[in-house]
C-alpha cells in the first residue's frame, strides 16, 4: 500500500463522515486534474490510481445521491 492509497482512503473516510456528494464529485475531478499532468510526464501507474480513485469518488457521489434522492421521495427529510 502506498501513500497516495492511504490518502485515497482517508479522504473517502472524510467524505463517507460528510455524506455530501458535491464534494466527492469535486474530488473526483480534482484527481482527474491532478493526473493529467502525471500522463504527459509517462508516470503512468500513478496517473491511472488517481483515474480509479475519480471513479470511486463518483461512484460514491452517485451513492449519495440515490439515497438523498430515496429519502425526499419517501416524505422522509
């Protein structure tokens, strides 16, 4: 395990307490912006961790909002 994966879970141990899905959907793109650069200098393996760690972030965020979505329909607020 290397840093940047213990940084991926922190932040998503940070965003799971929040329960806010803008912010993962900020940190999914802010890790698709951090790895562009890391694509063009050809550090792949890392570039591609922070493309995966977008995905789990937007998954995340897409999680948040069926169930924000699940509860306001219900009359549940």
């Amino acid at each position: 395990m290397k840093i940047q994966d213990l940084a991926f879970f922190v932040a998503l141990a940070f965003l799971i307490y929040k329960h806010n899905p803008r912010l993962a959907v900020v940190g999914g793109f802010l890790c698709l912006v951090l790895s562009i650069p890391l694509f063009s200098f050809w550090i792949f393996f890392t570039a591609q961790r922070l493309v995966w760690y977008a995905a789990g972030f937007f998954l995340l965020a897409i999680i948040f909002y069926l169930f924000y979505n699940d509860k306001h329909e219900n009359g549940n607020s």
